[in-house]
C-alpha cells in the first residue's frame, strides 16, 4: 500500500553570491500530488534558465516514491530571489488531504559589503591613520560593516533597503602607555569577499606625560680643567615634551636640550643641576645631580703683613688663607739664621 506523502527533505537556509545558481532541495516519499514553490508567500513559476525542477520527477505528473521537487534558482539576484521559500506540494487527491508545505526558509543573495571603516568619537579614522587618546582614559572604537562578533554587535536593515544590513561593532581599550603604538584592526567577514575577509586598521596613539632619566652623572671625581662631562635628561612622552635644566640658586635657565654639555668642567660648574620634561599633558618629576668639581689648592692670601715685628716673648699671629677641593690642609715653615749657619728652614 502507498502511505500518505511525507516531506523527506525540506529546504534549508541557502545563501549564494549574486549571478551564481542556488539548489533549493525539497524531496517527498510518496509524491503523487503537484510540486510548486512560493517566495514571501506569492507563488512562483518555473521560467526556463530562471525557475528550472532539478528532477524531471518534479513537474508532479506521475507518482514516485521518493519523488523530488527540488529547485534550480539560476542567476541569483537580490531584488528577485531573496527571500523567504516555501516548497508545496497538493494532495494526492481531494479526499485524502495529505498536502505538504515546507517551512519558510531563507535564500540569502549575498551583497558585497564596501570595506569596513573605523570611528573614533563619532569621526572617520581612515586606513592607516591614528585613534588618538589620552592615557588613562577609555578610547571607544565603532568599526561599521559585516564584521565577526568577537565585541558587542548590532545588525538593522538599511533605512534604503530592507534586504540588506548594516552591522557595527564597538570596543572599548582603557589607554595607558604600553598600548601606544598598538595596531587596531577590524576584520570584516562576509563569503562574497574575494579573499573571505577585508580589514582595515589603525594606529593606537596614547598621549602620556614624560618621565625622565638622568644619564651621564659622574661616577669618578671631576677634575678642573682635564676632565669633560655631558648629562643627557632623557624623556619618554608622547607628544614629545620639552626639557629644561636648571642650576639650584640661579633664576636662568641652564639649557633647554637634551644634553648639558661642560668641556672642560671648571669650579663654576659645581653645585646642584635639575632636569624636568614637560609636554601638552603634563610635567614629569624632577631628576637631579650634584656635581663636585675638584680642584688644586691656591693661597689667596697670608698675613697680616710680609713683614710682622714682635717683641720678644710676645705672642704674634699670622693667617694663610687658600682655597681648594677638597679643602686644603695648611703647613707653616720657619726660616731662621745662625751665626755661623746660612739660611735655614724649618
């Protein structure tokens, strides 16, 4: 005995690239009635290199088990064939209502998406260019287009055309310095991209105050007139920041490069010497170092006078006065006269 028809194969979600051909499968056991389609609940007729039965068994006229209704869609186009399908087939006769009707699936036409584009604050960021943003703040990134939800994502129909969508991806990077100079990438995945996926990129660029680092300071003593120094005040900072040196106890400016130069190093030079960067952000710590500059002994002066007269036994007094570094340590020496003796020193 023959049964009642029965779907053996219902048609599936189907997506296809515009121009090329889609098979909607639709098979039924026990076939006797007439195969047909709709397409968003209007019938559809078979149109010979457009609407064409995969199986000769499909026009309905004979009974076969296992018969199939399945459906050529050649040249897929998005205004024609994208939609929602549905494969009926009549009763085997007006007593025994066994018609089928398939659930609705999707026949997707594929649009090729344009390249994804990133935002930055509600502005265009063009391949290639930078997302600039201050460090420690949160930099929100949009990249529009069919992208892979690995962020939050939404998808809505173009307000222009309901058949196609637009999708967006946002993610949110807290900026700090590490991630400077990050590359930010959007990967867009759609199947009628020639390669599968186009991307498009952009440059983290985080702002951040400098810090500084104080190098060249000297390890050996520095000696007057033989010895050169170069200190380098050495910032990290994005935008590039500005160094000023400083000398304790002067209102000047010692320099405002990099490096603070002495060739040779003299007495002058010694004291106390600070270094700060500064930029469009903010002002670093100051680094300092203290330079001792070491030098010959000289006497300034002796006295009171060249010649001092004293009465004898009474106390008489004189001073040398001299300068150096380290401090010198003083030596007086007597010359006397003996009577048979020449000169002498002692």
């Amino acid at each position: 005995t023959v049964g009642l028809q029965r779907f053996a194969e219902q048609p599936k979600y189907t997506e296809v690239n515009p121009g090329q051909d889609a098979l909607l499968v639709c098979k039924v056991i026990d076939k006797r009635g007439v195969c047909s389609w709709q397409k968003d609940n209007k019938p559809v007729g078979i149109y010979p290199k457009k609407y064409e039965w995969a199986s000769q068994y499909g026009i309905g006229q004979t009974a076969h088990v296992g018969g199939d209704c399945s459906l050529w869609v050649r040249a897929a186009q998005l205004e024609f064939d994208d939609g929602l399908w549905e494969c009926q087939v009549t009763a085997s006769d007006f007593t025994t209502q066994d018609a089928l009707t398939s659930q609705p699936v999707r026949l997707v036409v594929r649009v090729p998406p344009q390249r994804p584009r990133l935002e930055h604050e509600g502005v265009h960021v063009p391949p290639g260019h930078n997302v600039t943003v201050d460090s420690g703040a949160v930099a929100t990134v949009k990249c529009d287009q069919e992208i892979s939800p690995i962020h939050p994502q939404t998808n809505s129909t173009e307000p222009d055309n309901p058949r196609t969508w637009s999708a967006a991806s946002v993610v949110q990077i807290p900026a700090n310095k590490e991630r400077h100079g990050t590359i930010l990438k959007c990967l867009a995945l759609h199947e009628s991209y020639a390669a599968r996926s186009v991307a498009v990129e952009a440059r983290l660029d985080v702002k951040y105050a400098p810090t500084v680092r104080l190098l060249g300071a000297p390890q050996i003593d520095l000696e007057e007139g033989k010895d050169s120094l170069i200190l380098r005040c050495v910032a990290d900072a994005n935008p590039p920041a500005s160094i000023v040196w400083r000398r304790a106890g002067r209102s000047e400016i010692a320099s405002l490069q990099e490096s603070l130069q002495m060739r040779p190093v003299g007495r002058r030079d010694a004291g106390m010497y600070t270094c700060q960067a500064q930029n469009s952000v903010g002002t670093s710590e100051t680094m300092s170092v203290q330079l001792d500059v070491k030098y010959a002994p000289k006497i300034l002066s002796a006295g009171p006078d060249r010649l001092t007269t004293a009465p004898l036994f009474s106390p008489a007094a004189f001073e040398c006065v001299a300068e150096g570094n380290p401090a010198p340590t003083y030596k007086w020496v007597q010359r006397y006269v003996l009577n048979t003796d020449p000169m002498r020193w002692r």
